[in-house]
C-alpha cells in the first residue's frame, strides 16, 4: 500500500465512526480476529451494515476475511494498517523525528 490513491481509499474508510470502531475492535483481537456476527454485536450494530462497513474496510486493503466453517472471519490486515500510519507519520515529521517529538514520546510508551 504505497500509493497515494491506496492511503487516501484507506483513510476514507476509517473515516466513518462505524468502521473506525470496527478497525479498532479488529485490531485489539488480533491474531484470531472474529466473525462479522460478532463483530456487530460488539459495537452494537446491525449485522447488515456491518458486512457493508466490512466490504468497505476490506476494499481498503485494510481488513482480511476467510470462511470459517459457516462463518466468515475477520482480521486486521496489519502490514496494511501500519503502512498507513507511517505514510501519516513521515509526512508529519517530514522524515525527521525531532519535528515530532510528541509523536516519538507517544509511540515510546506504547
């Protein structure tokens, strides 16, 4: 993911609560990940809209799914995610972390 058309289609689609919320839930599970019925039970969404807040998020390159039995299970697509967070932090501090030292300070507590 290193075209600016890729980062743009992957921060477009965190750019929703729903999907934001999603990534989020996504991300804390990982490496298991879980079915979408859970996923929407988990934020509190309807299964629906959460299969198209999905589609979306996976679209992005940004979630993965496989079948799971009757289930389709999803995960994180982490390499993708962090590709998308250094795009944002190299632009931010230019290359130079000295630009950015609240950036620096907060990845170090991590």
């Amino acid at each position: 993911m290193n075209s600016d058309q890729e980062m743009i289609d992957a921060m477009s689609a965190l750019a929703q609560p729903s999907r934001l919320a999603i990534m989020r839930l996504l991300i804390r599970e990982e490496p298991d990940g879980l079915p979408a019925g859970e996923v929407a039970a988990r934020i509190g969404a309807r299964q629906n809209t959460t299969s198209v807040n999905l589609a979306i998020l996976a679209r992005a390159g940004l979630v993965a799914s496989e079948p799971r039995g009757r289930h389709i299970h999803y995960q994180a697509d982490l390499t993708q995610f962090r590709a998308v967070m250094i795009f944002l932090a190299k632009d931010c501090c230019q290359g130079r972390l000295d630009l950015c030292p609240e950036l620096t300070a907060a990845l170090g507590t991590l």
